[in-house]
C-alpha cells in the first residue's frame, strides 16, 4: 500500500509542476503578444485609407437624403453631414 501511496504522489507532483509551468508559459506568451500588439503600428488600416478611392459627393448625398427620409438622421445631423459633403 505505501508503495501504491507513493505512486500516487509521485504523479500528483509531476501533474501539478506540469500545469504550473504550462500555465507560466502561456501567460508570458500571452504577455509577449499583448506587448507587441501595442508596439506594433497599425499599416493595415492606413493602406486601407489610402487605396480606397474617394466616394462620389453625389452617391453619398443620395444616401445621406435616404437616412434623412427615413428618420435615421435628424435635420441638425443630416446638415452637418451634408456640408462636411460638399466641403470635401
């Protein structure tokens, strides 16, 4: 029996110092991808900017007209949409 005891331990150290260290390891990786996330700029959404082409002013009045008529904008809203529109 103590043999059997013995055994039984063993394994529940070796179990617990396996679940310790994976669990240390994910942390710092986990760390290590939150650090660079941070450090990392963001190209993407610049490129993204840039290779949009610009929106037809005419297209985006006619949406902007649609979201007025439906009574998604309010008329402060829908007229300062529509200059930032036309002043671009």
């Amino acid at each position: 029996m103590p043999r059997l005891l013995r055994g039984v331990a063993r394994t529940a150290v070796v179990a617990g110092t396996a679940t310790a260290v994976s669990n240390r390891v994910s942390r710092r990786q986990a760390n290590r991808w939150a650090s660079d996330d941070q450090q990392a700029p963001a190209p993407q959404q610049d490129q993204q900017a840039a290779a949009s082409p610009p929106r037809d002013p005419v297209a985006q009045l006619k949406e902007l007209g649609e979201l007025h008529a439906q009574g998604v904008l309010t008329d402060e809203e829908f007229a300062a949409q529509k200059a930032k529109i036309l002043s671009a």
